[in-house]
C-alpha cells in the first residue's frame, strides 16, 4: 500500500529522506495510521533542515501520546460517542476521529488549520474504512457538535482559553493532556488518566506520558423567574 503522494512531497520537502510508513499504534489496538518512518531519520538534522521543521513541523505524521489514549478510551465507552456528532480539534493524524466513527458517531468532523494535516486525516480514515468530515476551524464547522475532543492542544498557557470556548461551541467536551500541571478551568473534571508514548518515539519525559482526561459540559443558564430580570 502506498502512502499519498502529497503526504509524501509534503514530508520529503522538509527533510530530503524522510518517508512514511503504514503503522498500528497501541493503544488504540486495531487502527492503522501512516505515520512518519523512524528508519528515515537516522541521521542528524542540519540546520536548515531543522529550521524547516520548526517553522511548519509535521505534527500530522506522529501519533501523539495524549491522542492515543484519547482514542483508546472512546473506543473501550463507545456509549460516549454512540449516534453523536464528534469534533476532532487540531485533529492531526486524525487518531481520535477515526475512533470515535469506529466506536459509533454519528457524524465525526476533523478540524485543524493545517492543510496537510486534514488530508492525513482523511487518508487515514479511508486506511480504517471510515468516514470523516472535513474543516479548517471551529468557526467553519455548522450544526450541533455533541462532543468536542482535543488532545494536547493545551501546551501553550496561553491556548487554556480554548477549553472554555469548548464549552460555548459543543454540549460537552473531552480533554487530553500530558502537559498542563494544573489544569483548573471552570466546567471540568477529571476523568481518567492513561499513559501515552508518542509514536515514533520522540524519547519524551515520562511525566509527558503520563495522560490526564478531562470532561467538561456546558453549563446551564437558569431560566429567569416571570416577570424578573
């Protein structure tokens, strides 16, 4: 099986050498991804190549640890996503989209800003016979979203306003962190927790591998008594 050509042009106008490779991650057992082949990364990177990657890394071409466990858990409580509309934000690989329209959704949108990680997405749904939609961003995104996930977007202190927005977007929302030592947002709480290993290996700390779930829903406004403001 070929990996797609854009992907593929993608990652090799990077760093000359780089490739892909049809991979199975565990956890989740039994999806298929292609992901970026550790065996073309030998060498070390010179400094334009380095540069390259700093400026637009390949984010879509690993499975990050947070999203593994994410995935691994809609899929073992299909109840949470069974005939519901799911959003995969920063979606990347498409990890836990893919889980969730295996575990049952309804619908299943992956949403990220980056092009190439779209079509990632996409070609891994096709790899594990499922159907995704496709979008650049929230705001893009019509209708009703039962559940948001997002896995490790949260690594920048200044992305912890997204958790919130979550919540005014979708009925629930469904984070995975491996980053965040306090996560303290109005709404959530802790779930689960789970450990993680980026695939490939990127040789993380092992407090980055160890992952939190957290479960946020949308609070309700108090409807105001007749005749009161």
């Amino acid at each position: 099986m070929t990996p797609p050509a854009a992907l593929v042009a993608a990652l090799a106008g990077l760093v000359p050498g780089a490739r892909l490779r049809l991979a199975q991650p565990r956890p989740p057992g039994g999806l298929y991804l292609w992901l970026l082949d550790p065996d073309g990364m030998a060498r070390p990177l010179t400094e334009p190549e380095t540069d390259a990657v700093w400026e637009k890394p390949p984010y879509w071409s690993f499975c990050w640890g947070a999203g593994k466990v994410l995935a691994a858990h809609l899929l073992a409580n299909p109840a949470l996503v069974a005939g519901r509309t799911l959003l995969d934000f920063g979606c990347g690989s498409g990890v836990v989209g893919i889980a969730a329209a295996r575990a049952g959704a309804r619908r299943v949108i992956c949403c990220d800003s980056d092009p190439l990680a779209l079509r990632a997405a996409a070609a891994n749904a096709t790899l594990n016979a499922v159907v995704v939609e496709l979008a650049p961003s929230l705001a893009a995104v019509a209708g009703e979203i039962d559940l948001l996930c997002a896995a490790d977007v949260l690594y920048d202190p200044d992305n912890l306003q997204l958790a919130a927005r979550f919540l005014h977007r979708a009925g629930s929302a469904l984070i995975a962190d491996s980053r965040v030592p306090r996560f303290e947002v109005a709404g959530y709480v802790p779930v689960a927790t789970g450990i993680g290993v980026t695939e490939p290996d990127l040789g993380e700390l092992e407090t980055v591998k160890r992952v939190r779930l957290y479960r946020g829903r949308r609070r309700s406004v108090p409807v105001a008594a007749h005749g009161k403001q």
